[in-house]
C-alpha cells in the first residue's frame, strides 16, 4: 500500500479535527454527520483491510437508521452478512479516533497483527441511506478505499438490509441470490408469490398501509410493489416528504406508543412501521374506539415461530428450533413462548450481533428485538435436509408438503440480517396462509403494560451491566434502589442501560397495571438521574 497517498490524502482531505471521541456502538460509528468525514475515511481504508484477511467482500453502510437526520453513521457488515466482528470494533474505535500522525503506524500494527498479507485482492461494497450528509461522507469512505487500492462497488442508495444481501451474494457465488438489487426484490417476491395465491384469504385483506419513516424504505417498497403488483397492495405514507424518522418510523411507534403522523385513521386498518434505513418492522392499528394497538417484534417473532413450528411437526423432521429475545421483550411474550409454543428461548445483550449469532445455534433460529428488528436463520445442512425431504416421494404427502411450504417460507426471509420489507412480507404470507387479520394475531397472548424512557447523563459510561443488561453493576446503589421499585410492582420488572446508539441511558420497565407503569418507569428514571449524573430537568413521576 502507498503509505504516503494514506497520509496526505488523510490530512489534506480528511483530518481528524479531534472534537470529540467517538465509539463504534450497538450498530457502528453514530454522532452527528460533521464529526464523521475522517471516520469515514478510515473506515474505508479498514474494509479493505479486513477483506484482505478474510479474502472476501466487505460491507460499508452509511446509515443512522432511527436516528434523526442531523446524525449519520456507519456500520461494516463482515463477509457472511453479519456484522463486524467485536474484536475488530475496538480496532475500529481506536483508528477512528488516532490523531492524523499515527494513521500510518496504526494501519501498519493492524497488519501486523492480524497477520493480513499487503497483497491479497480487496473489494468492498458500499450503500448510504438517503440522509443528506450521506453523499459527502460516501466520498470519504471511497477515497479511504481508494487509497488503500481496494476495489468498490458503490450501490448508492439501498436499504440496509439490501447491502447485507449483496455482500453474502457476492461472497458465495451467487449461490445465495443475485447480487444485485432487482435480485434482491425478484427473490423476496417469488418466494411470497409461491405462497400466496390470491390477494384475499378468509379474514386475510391484502392491503396495507406503510410508513416508510421518510427513508429509504419508501424507496424500496415501491420497487417491491411495481412487482407485486395486485397481489399485496402496500399504501406507503411518510415517503420521503417529511423528516427523517421524524414523529414517524418503527422507533418512534413502538417507544411513543402511538400512530406515526398522517397515519390512515380508518379502523381495524393493518399499518407497518419501518425505520429510516429499512432494517427494523412492527405492526399497529387502531381498533373501532380508535385506541392504539402495537404488534411489535416480540408478536412478529412468536408469529413466525408458532407458524414453523407447525410446520415442523407436520414434516416430522427432526428440526430443532429456537427463539432469541433481549431484556426488552415482554415478559407475556417470554411466558407466551415457553408455556405455550413450548420452544427454547434464551436472552442476549441488546444488539443484532448478539442475537443473530445465539440464533445461528439452533438448527432454525428466531431472533427479533422487540423494537422490530430481527429475522429467521437456518443452518445449511438442515435447508438441504428440508428440500430434499420436500421431494422425496417415499414420504407421506402431509410430510412432503409441510418440507415444501418451510423451503418456500425459508425463501420469503432474508437470512443475512433482520430487514423491515423481507419480514413484512412474511408476517404477510402467514396472515395469508391462516387467513388472519390483525385482531386474530393479536389475540395470541395480552402485552404486559410497559414503558420505555430516555434520561441525559453526563458521561452514560458510568452505566455498567451484566446478565444480558439485565442487572446494573455500576454506579453503585442504583440495582439496589430498581429492586426496591419493581418489588412494589405486580409483575414488576425493570432495567437501566446505555444506549449505544444515543447518547443517553435507556429505561425500561413493565408491570401488570396500566395506570402504574408510566410511574414506575418515571421512578426508575428519577434513580438514574439522580445517581448516573443526570443533567436536565428530573423526570417527573405522575400522580
Ligand atoms: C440498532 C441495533 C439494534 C438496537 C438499536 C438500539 O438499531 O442494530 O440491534 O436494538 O440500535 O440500540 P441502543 O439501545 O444501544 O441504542 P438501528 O435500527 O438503530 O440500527
């Protein structure tokens, strides 16, 4: 590599003005878009380093997905699709934040120590979301690339969840799917079409109402439509007239626990909520005294099990299928899938990675966020085992023909990542295959009432947690002091971490009583406040 390019390029083009530190997160680099320019930079230079060590395609997503339209980010994405792997974020925070006269030092040691040989071919694949400071920063990320002689194919502006999709493309010969974007659509909707046949079926309605959060999303899902032509009709509203995530997109309906702006007010309407880079879903609708009904991750999840399970069983496969849930999931929704659907369901940190990678130890894994992201992986050799058992002839037909309608499911779901439009269209194909509307889904188990809350602290650092963020271990007293609040509780049960994402602590609390669980999640945010280094007025607890 030309040293000497990297170094002048970086301080004449891209210099790391040193305002502020930042870490890579939950989901990468996130802070406001003018601090990002020498990170991106970086980040392309380190891509094509890491795709000479894996020998493989890596992904670069300019993104801050929910975030509002000041903030930009990015997230590289690891040869299979997933994210990148944990030992290389801290190798990323440290070149992020290096001042310009070590870059050239500090890429020499990366190479050094992970053994990467200068040599070996490079490529990398990059995407941005449509925020406005996502064109600049691209060109930091090409020109870091550039400099370090990688290959790049640029895709502009692409979900999330499509970027996922190219990378595994491109790194399994296609085996995977199409490496490109029409492949992407025409996969995903084949699939949905060998399964439903008609739009309508029993209380199934085959229309829609989305919010595409202002985002890319509204982009994709009208590529999806051109194809789906009648057989779903998707109404998208916040199409990219609005701001960003702005009052609207999947985050806000599922944390506000209301309707995004302009939603249809019409009753009993099936809505979908998406976030800004089109990687996170969850259903809602207004019943006919117009209160608000969520279907979030936690419901999308036990949908998509219940309905595999089935399935499994009727092709008396020896398949063993789990379930992924974070601290955030409903405590019905746990008790929902232990008790009734009577599947394994473990518990990680908050953050795809961690479920994605718990999930791929089940033969057929179900992770989902209960803010909506999340998706179904399936270990190859059990896909091979599903098709061929599909056409086998010596097994009975009620065993071929659940193998059959498994492969077709399989096909619907976008195993790379967890992608708003690949689920959406599979919660729409078992609504259709059951013949469902949204208040029958619904009434598979009640939601415990639940709140989430947001508090600023000085430094959200001092928040430390252990037991899948269940448990705070620092700053001292503060899991003491969330013990006694939720033993005063019915059902209580009640968390504290910090965001990797925002710059401030989440809260999280639920309860069996509605009229309680807006003050005890206020009390638990009163205890943060005052004992985390609180700035800003204190939560106020409601009467
Ligand atoms: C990202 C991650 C999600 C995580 C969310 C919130 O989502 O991919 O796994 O749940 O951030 O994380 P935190 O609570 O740490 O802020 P997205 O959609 O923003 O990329």
């Amino acid at each position: 590599m030309d040293y000497n390019r990297i170094d002048s390029i970086s301080r004449s083009q891209h210099p790391n003005k040193q305002l502020t530190d930042v870490q890579y997160g939950t989901a990468g680099f996130r802070a406001k878009s003018d601090l990002l320019d020498h990170v991106l930079y970086r980040m392309g230079i380190l891509t094509v380093l890491r795709s000479k060590q894996k020998n493989a395609t890596i992904g670069l997503m300019i993104t801050a997905s929910h975030n509002e339209e000041p903030d930009n980010g990015v997230k590289l994405v690891d040869p299979a699709g997933e994210m990148l792997d944990s030992s290389w974020e801290l190798i990323a925070t440290e070149l992020a934040n290096i001042p310009d006269s070590e870059l050239v030092n500090a890429l020499k040691k990366i190479i050094k120590d992970e053994n990467i040989n200068e040599d070996s071919p490079s490529s990398v694949i990059i995407g941005r979301d449509t925020r406005e400071s996502g064109w600049s920063l691209s060109r930091a990320a090409i020109d870091g690339i550039n400099a370090a002689d990688g290959i790049i194919q640029d895709f502009g502006i692409i979900t999330t969840p499509q970027l996922h999709y190219l990378v595994v493309c491109s790194n399994t010969n296609g085996s995977y799917g199409e490496p490109t974007v029409e492949g992407y659509l025409l996969k995903l909707v084949n699939a949905l079409l060998s399964i439903k046949k008609a739009k309508n079926n029993d209380l199934y309605v085959g229309e829609i109402y989305l919010d595409a959060a202002n985002g890319v999303g509204a982009i994709a899902a009208k590529e999806f439509q051109e194809i789906l032509h009648d057989n779903l009709s998707i109404r998208i509203f916040n199409d990219g007239n609005g701001p960003l995530n702005h009052k609207c997109g999947a985050d806000y309906v599922k944390v506000q626990q209301c309707p995004p702006i302009n939603s249809p007010g019409k009753s009993l309407t099936r809505c979908v909520s998406i976030d800004g880079d089109a990687d996170r879903v969850i259903y809602y609708y207004l019943d006919d005294s117009d209160k608000f009904h969520l279907l979030d991750g936690d419901r999308i999840a036990t949908l998509i099990a219940s309905y595999l399970k089935e399935l499994v069983e009727e092709s008396e496969l020896k398949i063993q299928l789990g379930l992924v849930q974070t601290a955030y999931a409903n405590g019905a929704s746990t008790t929902y899938i232990s008790e009734f659907l009577k599947i394994p369901v473990v518990c990680t940190e908050t953050g795809v990675k961690h479920l994605h990678h718990k999930a791929l130890e089940f033969d057929v894994g179900v992770y989902f966020e209960a803010n909506g992201h999340g998706t179904v992986v399936v270990k190859d050799s059990v896909l091979k085992m599903i098709r061929t058992a599909s056409q086998n002839m010596n097994l009975p037909k009620k065993c071929r023909t659940a193998s059959s309608k498994l492969t077709s499911l399989i096909d619907v779901v976008n195993q790379t990542v967890g992608d708003a439009l690949s689920d959406m269209l599979l919660v729409e194909a078992i609504l259709y295959v059951r013949g469902w509307d949204i208040v029958t889904w619904e009434r598979s188990y009640t939601d415990l009432p639940n709140r989430q809350l947001k508090v600023k602290v000085q430094d959200r650092n001092v928040i430390e947690t252990t037991d899948a963020a269940r448990k705070c271990v620092s700053p001292s007293g503060l899991q003491s002091k969330i013990d006694e609040l939720v033993a005063r509780y019915s059902k209580g049960r009640a968390f504290v971490r910090a965001s990797g994402t925002e710059d401030i602590v989440r809260v999280y609390a639920e309860c069996d009583s509605s009229s309680e669980v807006e003050k005890f999640a206020a009390e638990v945010a009163l205890a943060v406040h005052q004992l985390a280094g609180g700035i800003g007025p204190e939560p106020i607890i409601p009467q």
